[in-house]
C-alpha cells in the first residue's frame, strides 16, 4: 500500500505493547491483549460477534515473534496456544487508540435559538423525498441528529398513516399512552396534554428510566382558534448556563430530582432520578429531562435546596426566554419530528369551540435514529 498512513515502518515489541511507527510519522502502542482480543479470529464472521473468550489465555500473554508479510501487513505469533494473528495495517491504524486519543472531541450537535424562527423551512422536508428515496430519508435523520429538530410536509392526513413513514426509520417505541396517543381535548384527561390549556416547553416521559429518544407530532387537522406551538433547543440553554454561569450548571448537573407519574389509568406508578442535565463522558450533552409537571416531591439535602430551587428556576426561565424559543404553526399533514432528550416543545391554549385540533403522537429510541443514520452514511466499527 503506497499510502504512507498505511504503512508500517517499523516495529518495536516492549513490555506490554507492540509499538508501530508508521511511514507518516505517527506512532501507535498497542496493548498485547487488545491486539489478541481483536484478532480477527476473535469475530464470527457470519454473525460478527466476538467468540473469542478472554479468560481462555492468560494476562501474561505476549507475542514471541512478529514479521511483516508482502502485503505490509503485521503478523504476530502468540506465546499461548500456538496462535497466530494477521492484522491489516490499515485496519490497526484505522483503530489506533492512540491516535485517536489525542484528536480534540467535536460534537455532532449544531446548537440553535430563537434566531432560525426565520429560516425554518431550513428544518422541512417533503414527505415524498423522505418516503422515495435513502437520500432524502438520511437528509430527514441528519437534521434530526444534527439539529434535534426537523418538519416533514405535505404528508397525508389520514389517521395512522405516520407509521408508514416512520417505518423508514426502524420501529416504534411503545408506551403505555398506546401507539399512535391521539394529541385531541377529551374530558376527563390521564395527562395535560389531552386538554385545551398551554403546555409549558417540556421533555415528555421523564420517569422513564431510559426516555423516548425522539418524538413525532402528526397533525391531522388544525382549524381551531390558538395552539401555537413552541420548540427550543435545550442544549443551547444547557450551554448558555455553562457559559455564563458554571456554577449553576454543575448544581444541575450534580443534584438528582424524582420525576414521578400516577397515571389514573394505570396499575403503575413510575419513579425515576436524574438530574436535570447529564452529560456524556466527552463532556457534551447527552439530555435534558425538564417537565414541571412531572416533578416529584424533591428530597435533596437541606442545605442544598434553596440553592437547587434557584438554580432551577433559572433553568426554567431560560427555556421559556423569547430569544431562544420558535413559535410556530402546525399544519394538517405536518409532521414534528425532534430529540426528545434535547428538544422541549410546548404549546399555547386553544379554543376547542372554534375548530378541530388533532394530533397523532409516535415514539421512537433514540438508538434507532442515530444506528439507521450510521447505516446510510457506512459508518462501521
């Protein structure tokens, strides 16, 4: 291989690592039992699952002999076992940790406020270009990634037909409002959102454990008086915080609430813990859980309460602030699609004498966007 990324100048076996210096000028330290981990006979190679048991060598195992074949490819002899390994150089660099390790972290997110209410068609998508074509479908799931945001239009109107589009992506996760929850006025509600009143901006299903990744909002018809509705990133208020007050951030990043449902149509009660904010291990955000009307009765310590309920109410201005909110429109075969996790949205109230709103509502994990995305763009491991 005459690319000099690929090609291996020299090797060198240590203690505990085989070191590679590569013609570019890289170096890569390889631990011994990463590499017999990932011997490429370590993977079946219909099912592409690792066989390979790791308690059946030794910690102490190293390779005794190492050669370069025409190919430029590293061959290894193991002291256990009378194995061999082949590694294609391209491959090892491809994995190198150390490299890797050393590049500066870069979020996949694009943050956005109140300003893009300007361009939202920025954030549409026909529905005829998401349903004929994997172009379209990826254009769909990268505005979803990217922005946690995205409007499919001109859909059809017709009652379920959202699964068919949603299909495209993988399948639907289940709760226990039922799949589609029908978003209409009804007496005796089991949940705000079944009435005419606003909704504050809020993340949905917080006392789950592991919350519906992303949501999809399918208007059907929209002829009442009122009922705007509202999206903010809460990422960009997460990062504003983090910004201009650290101190408050870490407070909610650090303090676990209790959300908690008592849906009076359920043999269930939901309990879950979590901050507010939580963040990934490269520091980014990895979701927002943000319904007041979900909050339990909080026990935290008491001499951290006052200042939780300050931190919490800045937090709660913050995604109620004009100049990050979007106020919109939905209209009848509009289908809002967001990061549950990342997106709030919300709506004002609406006057159910004055016209029929009705919405149809579908979950999806967020596992199932982001490993379909990685599909259509073949990312692999």
């Amino acid at each position: 291989m005459n690319n000099k990324k690929f090609t291996i100048k020299k090797v060198h076996i240590n203690s505990s690592s085989v070191d590679i210096d590569w013609a570019d000028g890289e170096i890569s330290y390889f631990h011994f039992l990463w590499l017999r981990d990932n011997c490429p006979s370590s993977l079946h190679p219909n099912a592409r699952m690792r066989i390979f048991n790791i308690l059946d060598v030794s910690k102490n195992i190293h390779p005794i002999k190492y050669s370069i074949n025409n190919d430029g490819n590293l061959i290894l002899d193991w002291s256990e076992s009378n194995h061999q390994s082949i590694y294609l150089a391209s491959w090892l660099r491809d994995h190198c940790y150390t490299i890797k390790s050393k590049k500066k972290f870069q979020s996949p997110y694009l943050l956005w406020d109140a300003s893009v209410k300007n361009n939202l068609d920025n954030f549409k998508i026909d529905h005829e270009e998401v349903m004929n074509s994997d172009e379209g479908l990826l254009k769909w799931l990268e505005k979803l990634h990217t922005f946690g945001l995205a409007i499919l239009t001109n859909c059809p109107t017709k009652k379920n037909s959202a699964f068919k589009i949603l299909n495209r992506i993988s399948h639907i996760r289940e709760t226990f409002f039922g799949t589609p929850f029908e978003v209409i006025n009804i007496p005796k509600p089991n949940n705000t959102a079944y009435t005419a009143d606003a909704l504050r901006n809020h993340t949905d299903l917080p006392y789950y454990e592991y919350a519906p990744g992303y949501q999809f909002l399918h208007c059907l018809i929209n002829d009442a008086t009122g009922g705007m509705s509202s999206t903010i990133d809460g990422f960009a208020v997460a990062n504003h915080l983090r910004k201009e007050n650290p101190e408050t951030f870490n407070l909610l990043t650090d303090t676990y609430v209790k959300f908690k449902d008592e849906d009076y149509t359920q043999n269930k009660t939901r309990i879950f813990h979590s901050p507010l904010i939580t963040i990934t291990k490269d520091n980014d955000f990895n979701d927002i859980r943000f319904n007041m009307a979900s909050m339990s009765i909080l026990d935290i310590k008491p001499n951290k309460m006052k200042k939780f309920y300050d931190a919490y109410r800045k937090l709660a201005s913050l995604l109620h602030d004009k100049k990050f909110i979007v106020n919109f429109r939905l209209e009848a075969g509009y289908i809002f699609s967001f990061n549950n996790r990342r997106v709030l949205h919300g709506r004002t109230k609406f006057d159910p004498n004055s016209g029929r709103r009705h919405l149809q509502g579908y979950y999806l994990d967020r596992d199932e966007v982001v490993s379909r995305l990685n599909f259509l763009k073949k990312i692999r491991p």
